[in-house]
C-alpha cells in the first residue's frame, strides 16, 4: 500500500501526462551535398572575366627624375613617350597627372598639324571631306597623328595655360578645309573673358576659308567686336548676328564692301530694303550706297541693287545692252542680267531682248547623253547631239540664268564654264550697236 502512495505521488510531481508541441519543428536547409570528384581531375580554371591580370605597360619612364620644367624638355618626353597612331591614346593614358599640361603646351606651340593639303584647284578635283586617321605606324612627325594629339592638349589645358599657346591657337585658326575638329576645338579653348584673342582667331579662320566653323563661334563676341568683324575684317558670319534695324552702319557699310563675300552684302541689300517700309525713294545714306553697289565687281551685289532702285523708280542701272561697242562691256551686262532676271516677278519680260539683234537669238544647245551610242548629228561623238535654233526677241529670256550666274565667275574672254555647262557668246555689229548673235550651250560630260 506504502508503495502505490508513492507511485501516484511521483505522477502528481511530474504534472500529468506528457503532450506532443502545439507547432511542429522545421527541419533547416539540408547541406549542399558534396561536389564529386574524380580522383585524377583537374581544379577548375578562374573566370578569365573576374581575374583580369593587370594591363601591360607601355611606357617606361621613371616619371620622378623627368625633367618637364621647359618647352625642350616637354619635346624631349615626347621622344621617350614616342606614339604611334596604333598605341598613342594607351601611352597618353600612362602619362601622370602632374606631366600632362607641360607635355599638352609643348606640343601645342610645336605645331604641324595640317594633316591634308587643300585640294587643287581643279574642275574635277575630288571633294575631301573628311580627315584622315594616321597610319598604325605613323610617329611623331606624322601631322595626321599630330593632330590628334593636339587635340588631347587642347583638352588638358588651364586658363593659366593660355599666353603661353595664343600663337598656338592662332596658327591652328589658320589651317584652311577640310580641317575643322580641329579649328573649332582650339576656339573653344579661348575662355570666355578673352574676347580680343577670339576675335583674331575667328578672323584668321574665315581667311582660312573655315566659314561654317566661324559661323558657330562669332556670336560670342560681344556687339562692339561683332560691328569690328563685320566692317573691318569682313567676317561675314559676323553680319548675320547684327540686325539692319539695329546696326544700320554696319549694313550700309557692307553694302559697298568690296572685301566682304557677295552673297552676305545682297543680304544686307535685302535686309535694309524689307526695314525700309516706305514706299518712296530710300533715305539717302541707303540710296548712295545702293547706287554704288550698281557698279560693283560681284555682279549679284549689281544686280540686287539695280533691281531694289529699279522698284523704287530709279531705272538707270537696269541691265540692258551697254552703249559701250565693245565685248567687255557686254560680257559684264550679260553678267549682272543673269542676276538680274532670277530677281523679276512671273510675267515681267526679260532683258535679253535689248541684246539680241532684230533678227533674233541663235542658240545653239549640245546635249551630253553618257549612254548614247548613236551619232545622231553627225559630229563623230554618239554622246553629244546638237541642234541650233533661231529665238525671236518677243520672249526672248536668257537661259539656265542661275547656272549661267555661276558660270559668269569663271571667265576666258567670251567662253564661262559652270560645273555643268560651258557657255559661248558671240557679238556682232548690227545698226551702229554691238548685239549678241549667237549663243551657244554645251554640255559638259560629269568628271569621271
């Protein structure tokens, strides 16, 4: 009996019958199981995207004991670094800070840098528009690779840098097309405060024939070196950016500038004529040099403003056959008429009329045809076939007059050659007067 009391008193201590957990274990993540191997093979190569080795030096130069403190040390560290145009950019990339705006301003004022030549001047020259790379071989001398190193000068250099490379910059400015990264590059190192160096280098560019590249800097100049360009230097792109409304000098001034490019002063005549609302005769600043623009050299500038006094009813500078009996005087007529009639509104008759003697205009037009293996006319070439007609004055006008504008620039005597067409005038007396007989058009086969 003793020992049952002690059984249930040892369960009443233990409190009651034992219970399973209310939540059930989560057994954790079961390890990976062993890769297998095999006995004989090889570990496995690292990722050659993940282990890089290190890039191979090209240059060794102890940079510390390089002396870079004047322009003949600079070129003589060009020499140690010798770039090639396969390896410069992975050189230049070597180079330590503190050796790049020495190295960047001895090569800038060393120069040689015309990498191409300007094209000859010749009818089928080929076009160059772009610059070449160097060569992989090309070194130090090569200017195509040279260029390209000023180009990364320009690009290392500090305000502090600049009177040491302004002849630099200027001899850049000078580079005539088909360069222009260049060109543009070193005027876009002149910082903004050196107004007068960026108007020496704008000027020497539009000499250089680097209109396009001028035409985008110029307008950072302010007014008074804007009115300079344009009326002293005859920087072109410089007018544009003045109004004829706000800068009347300036205009009346290119309107008789012999030195500025033609097409910017018929600009100029037609900007100061639209500002000129009035229907009555121009103020007489404009009149004065409208009529001496009439006698200009560029025969565009003539005809623009022969035609401007003409509708404000000033008709003596009208382009019709001269007095003087002679061929030049009839040629330069002929040169300004060819401007001239493109200006006429629809229905207004041509002047080509008080040329032609009272019989009329002989034409003669040979038309080039490269796929033609027929002698039609019978001149021994199946690639040309010519026909002559006789024009009446009654709507006489001259022919492809645009093209014959552009012809009139280049001149032999009484032949003009276009790109496309050669043109041929014939004079003969008739009346006491000197009249444009013939006229002949021919043709021109394209370059090959």
């Amino acid at each position: 009996m003793a020992a049952a009391s002690l059984a249930i008193a040892c369960l009443a201590a233990c409190g009651g019958t034992p219970r399973t957990a209310d939540h059930p274990k989560i057994a954790g993540p079961a390890a990976p199981p062993a890769p297998h191997r095999d006995e004989g093979a090889r570990p496995a190569a690292p990722d050659p995207d993940l282990n890089r080795p290190p890039p191979r030096k090209l240059l060794s130069i102890d940079w510390s004991t390089t002396p870079l403190s004047s322009e003949a040390d600079a070129l003589a560290a060009w020499e140690k670094i010798a770039p090639t145009g396969l390896d410069w950019e992975e050189k230049l990339d070597e180079v330590p800070a503190q050796a790049v705006r020495p190295l960047a301003v001895a090569l800038l004022r060393a120069g040689r840098f015309t990498c191409v030549a300007p094209p000859p001047a010749t009818e089928c020259a080929p076009l160059q528009l772009d610059v070449p790379e160097p060569s992989p071989s090309a070194g130090l001398a090569d200017p195509c690779l040279r260029r390209l190193l000023a180009l990364w000068s320009l690009a290392q250099l500090d305000p502090n840098d600049l009177p040491a490379v302004k002849d630099a910059l200027r001899a850049i400015a000078a580079i005539p097309p088909p360069e222009s990264q260049l060109v543009a590059t070193a005027m876009r190192a002149v910082p903004a405060w050196e107004k007068d160096l960026l108007l020496s280098m704008i000027v020497i560019a539009a000499r250089a024939g680097q209109r396009d590249v001028v035409n985008e800097v110029v307008a950072q100049l302010d007014e008074a070196r804007l009115i300079e360009a344009a009326t002293r230097h005859h920087v072109e792109g410089a007018l544009v950016v003045l109004s004829a409304q706000g800068h009347r000098g300036a205009y009346l001034a290119a309107v008789v500038d012999e030195d500025l490019a033609g097409p910017a002063r018929v600009r100029a005549i037609a900007d100061l004529v639209a500002d000129a609302a009035d229907p009555g005769p121009f103020a007489p600043d404009l009149q004065a040099a409208l009529v001496k623009a009439a006698a200009a050299k560029d025969c565009a500038v003539a005809a623009a403003a022969a035609r401007a006094l003409e509708e404000r009813g000033d008709r003596r500078f009208v382009p019709t056959r001269p007095r003087a009996r002679t061929p030049e005087a009839m040629m330069r007529a002929l040169c300004v008429l060819a401007s001239y009639q493109p200006l006429q509104r629809d229905g207004e008759p041509s002047l080509l009329a008080t040329y032609a003697p009272p019989k009329g205009l002989e034409r003669v037009l040979v038309e080039y045809d490269s796929l033609s293996d027929t002698d039609l006319d019978g001149d021994g070439d199946p690639h040309t076939r010519r026909s002559i007609d006789l024009l009446p004055r009654s709507g006489l006008a001259l022919p492809e007059a645009e093209d014959l504008a552009r012809a009139m620039r280049r001149c032999t005597g009484t032949t003009c050659k276009s790109a496309d067409r050669e043109f041929r005038f014939s004079f003969k007396p008739a009346g006491g007067a000197l009249h444009l007989a013939r006229l002949e058009i021919i043709e021109r086969p394209p370059c090959p």
